[in-house]
C-alpha cells in the first residue's frame, strides 16, 4: 500500500500520518499485519521514481504491506519488557 498526499509539506504530513492510523486501525480490527518499507522514500532519487511512476505527481509518504500473519501467535521483533525495563 502506498499512501500519498496533494503536497509535501507539515500539515500533508500530518494528515497523512491520522490516514496512516486509520489505516492501521482497520487493519487492527481485520486481524491483518502491517510492515513498513519506507526505506525507499528515504532516498530522494528513489522517492521522485516513486512519485513520477506510481503516485500520479502526488507525494508518497508511506510504504507498507498488509497481509494475513501466518500462525496462531503473533511475533514481534521488539524485545521483551524484562529486558528493557528495571525495578527499583
């Protein structure tokens, strides 16, 4: 999924960002998974080639996947809380 916007300054990126989690809301309540390839539109070249070929002269923002996770249990890549947070 690709989610673009008219411009390409602060207020489009905002709302490009509440669209971003509407999206990802929906996606949530579908049971689906989003992965998030932006690494592309971080590179200004491959960002114009994005904008001109596939987003009809608007802004790409937002790159991702959704899809049905395989398996019962979902995973993550974060690690656990244990490891992260100390009692005092």
């Amino acid at each position: 999924m690709l989610l673009v916007s008219d411009g390409d300054g602060p207020a489009d990126w905002l709302r490009a960002g509440q669209a971003l989690q509407r999206v990802l809301l929906r996606a949530a309540e579908r049971d689906l998974a989003a992965a998030f390839h932006t690494q592309a539109l971080e590179v200004p070249e491959l960002r114009v080639f994005i904008r001109t070929r596939f987003c009809n002269g608007a802004y790409p923002q937002m790159l991702l996947r959704l899809g049905v996770p395989e398996g019962d249990e979902l995973e993550t890549v974060r690690r656990p809380v244990e490891e992260v947070i100390e009692e005092t």
